[in-house]
C-alpha cells in the first residue's frame, strides 16, 4: 500500500491576539534507500510518491546509470523504515559500479550531502547540445504556470516542484517534492520513463538555482533552467560551461537572463 504523501497534525498558533489551536497538512519524508545488485548506495529523505520516478531520475542525473536499458529489472519495496528502490543492472553496469562505492545521507536542503570525495561535487559536466528557442513570454510565465500543477503543495505550503516546459505546449509534466533537488530526479525519470527528451524544452523550478540542480540538468542533457529565485554564483559559471541557459527570478511578468541568452526569443517591439 502507497505511503500517504501528507498528514493532518495538531498544533498552536501563537499570534500578536492570542493562541488558537489548528490542525495542518504536513508533508511526509521518509528515507528512501537506492539499491543496485543488492547494495545500498545512497539513501535519501523524500516525499513518498512516484518512487519510480525518483529512482530513476537520480541514477541517472548521479550516473550510476546512463540509459535505462542498462536495468536488468526494478521494483519498489515498501518497508516500516522506508522505501527501498531496487535495481538489477546488466553486467558491464554491475561490474562499473563496483568502481564507485558511495553512502549518502541527503537532508532535504542539500543535495551533497555525504558524498565521498570533494571532486565528486566539482565534477566536469557534458557540454549540452540544443536547438530550444522560448519566447521571452513563455519563460516569464513558466512559474506561474507550473504553480497551478502543485497539489501537495496546495495541501501542505512546504514542497518544491520541478516541470517541464515544452515551447508552445506549456509545462507537460511535473512532480513534486520535500526536496527541490529530489523534485527535479522525478522529473528527469518521469520524461525518462515516458521517453521524452529532454533537449526538448526546459527545466521549471520553484527554488533557488544551486550547483546540484545545474549538475541534474546537464546530465539529464536539458538546455534550459527558469527559477522562481536566485542563482548562486558557482551554479552560473556552471550553467555557463555546460551550455545551459539560465533564467532566474521569473515572476511577476518578468526574469534575469544569465548564461546563453540566444535560446529566449524577445516579445516583438512595437513599431511607433
């Protein structure tokens, strides 16, 4: 049976006017285990729906994996504890993974975290190759757009989530998350898993554009990334070297365009 994704708990408003108790929705997390051959790789803290997605998405974007008919077989197993994802990989992947032995334990605010070696989170990225032109408007609405596919967050006010934005066609898909790097592995596995590439378009986030969401995005070979927030510094100068277009802080109408603005076709001008 599918873990709840939220719970109704108990508490206090404590208020300038006095205290009232209210129940709220709260969004689940529980430990999410990653198993390849038999061999816990990575455990990570996410909300408990499509599981499917997020494992796949993230051995992808982490590359223990680089294309799905590198899995032999895959289940999702549901435990007190926890989920545990499995994989069975054919043989040349079983035995590359035997090269590369990590434990990761991932608190929702940090997608590093645990992670073996510091080179591991400086890694040289593949240069991604696309066509993609959004018009300057599309971009400017992509976050008010993928605001109306976030249910549990409607429920709950304490999730992120990743869509996808097609040229023309609006977000097409999206998944949602405790974790906003998680909420992008769904969704990387989601357009995995219904074979849609991601070239095609371009990654909407509702979080700030951090190192490990540019690294996601050019292993999952998106061209594109529009956030609600800020970039940091570093995350631009590898959006930069990656060939990933970076618009950050699209609301309200508008956006700041960073890195390879050729891909945002401007609104016409009018002609006085």
């Amino acid at each position: 049976m599918a873990l709840p994704l939220s719970r109704s708990l108990a508490g206090l408003s404590v208020q300038a006017d006095g205290q009232l108790a209210v129940r709220r929705n709260l969004p689940e997390e529980v430990p999410v285990a990653m198993v390849y051959d038999g061999s816990t790789q990575a455990v990570m803290m996410a909300t408990p729906g499509d599981i499917a997605d997020f494992a796949h998405g993230f051995s992808l974007t982490e590359g223990f994996i680089t294309r799905l008919d590198q899995i032999e077989d895959f289940e999702v197993v549901e435990h007190e504890a926890g989920i545990e994802a499995r994989f069975w990989l054919v043989g040349e992947r079983s035995q590359a993974l035997e090269t590369r032995r990590r434990r990761m334990m991932g608190p929702v605010g940090c997608g590093l975290c645990g992670i073996d070696s510091l080179e591991e989170a400086t890694r040289t990225l593949p240069v991604v190759q696309s066509d993609l032109r959004l018009p300057a408007g599309e971009v400017a609405s992509a976050t008010d757009a993928l605001r109306g596919l976030q249910p549990l967050h409607d429920q709950t006010h304490a999730v992120h989530a990743a869509g996808f934005m097609v040229p023309g066609q609006g977000i097409v898909l999206a998944r949602e998350d405790v974790g906003r790097h998680n909420a992008l592995d769904k969704l990387i596995g989601a357009l995995a898993l219904q074979g849609i590439d991601p070239a095609s378009g371009a990654f909407v986030l509702t979080s700030r554009i951090s190192v490990e969401l540019v690294q996601k995005a050019a292993m999952a070979g998106c061209p594109m990334l529009i956030a609600v927030s800020a970039p940091t510094a570093h995350a631009l100068t590898l959006a930069d070297a990656a060939g990933i277009t970076v618009a950050a802080f699209a609301r309200g109408g508008g956006f700041d365009l960073y890195s390879h603005p050729h891909r945002i076709i401007p609104e016409a001008q009018d002609v006085p």
